[in-house]
C-alpha cells in the first residue's frame, strides 16, 4: 500500500462525506438566518423558537435527501471493496 493510494482512499471518503454533508448545512444555515431576522425583527429572544424550527426542517432534509445520500455512500463502498486487491498488495 503505497502513500498514494493512501492520500486517494482518504480524499474520496472526506470528499464524499462533505457533499453529503453539505445541502443538510446549508439548509440548516438558511433556516437559522431567517430566524434570526424574524426575530430581530420582532424582538423576540424565546431560545427554542431558534432550535425547534432548525431541529425540525434539518429531521425533514435528512428524510428527503436520504435516498441520495445512501447512494452517495454506498458508491464510495463499493469503490473501498473494490480497491480491497490493491491494498493487501
């Protein structure tokens, strides 16, 4: 196993991790900006009005995007499995 492909496992796996991880931020970030504008706005500092909302679309994105997700993860498996014969050499 040489340092090369060592560099390459790895960068494909954190690759792959921060696009999977990516649209759940971002979605998380705009929903969390949008709170803290309405309550600027309204002068509202209630602190659960900013973790229920955020809790609540981040459970929905993770439902809606987890067939994708699976996807993404089970491609860089299979890719892992199949380098199996490089490695042990």
């Amino acid at each position: 196993m040489t340092q090369e492909l060592v560099v390459s496992i790895l960068s494909d796996v954190f690759y792959t991790t921060f696009l999977i991880i990516l649209p759940i931020l971002g979605i998380s970030l705009v929903v969390g900006i949008f709170i803290s504008i309405f309550q600027a706005a309204t002068s509202i500092q209630e602190t659960t009005l900013t973790f229920v909302p955020k809790i609540l679309i981040t459970g929905i994105a993770i439902i809606i995007l987890l067939p994708w997700m699976m996807d993404q993860m089970i491609t860089i498996t299979v890719k892992l499995i199949n380098m199996f014969p490089a490695v042990i050499r």
